[in-house]
C-alpha cells in the first residue's frame, strides 16, 4: 500500500468562507467589549458628575477632590 504524501501549498485547498467566518465572529465580539471596558470619561463628564455629588452632599467648602475621584471611579465601572 502506498503512503499517502501531504499536498504541498500549491495543492492545498483554501476554504476562505469558513475562515472568513471565523474571523468575523472571533473579532467582533472582543472589539465590541474592550471598546466598551475601554472608554474612558471625558472631562466634562467627571466634572459633570463631581458636580452632582457635590450638590447632592451639600455643597460643603473645601475638599472637591472626593467629589472628584468618586466621579472617576463610579464612570470608569
């Protein structure tokens, strides 16, 4: 019985649809989550939101930066 030999490159068949496929459904759906996990709060949002907190404490005199890093942490969750 003869032994069978693995076709050379020019030989192999290219089956573009299944790794096209592939592809697609394996890039999209991490791209779509790390762009979500990865945005980060613009300025004006934190400022926005620091704002808000401060109102909501009472607008006390001194110390914005609490306000400030609470903005920062509750959008970057």
């Amino acid at each position: 019985m003869p032994t069978r030999k693995s076709p050379t490159s020019a030989e192999k068949k290219t089956t573009t649809r299944k790794t096209t496929a592939k592809k697609a459904a394996t890039s999209a759906a991490p791209n779509v989550d790390s762009a979500a996990q990865k945005r980060t709060p613009t300025y004006d949002e934190i400022a926005m939101l620091a704002e808000q907190f401060w109102n909501e404490r009472g607008r006390p005199f001194g110390s914005p930066e609490i306000d400030w890093l609470r903005a920062e942490a509750t959008l970057h969750t």
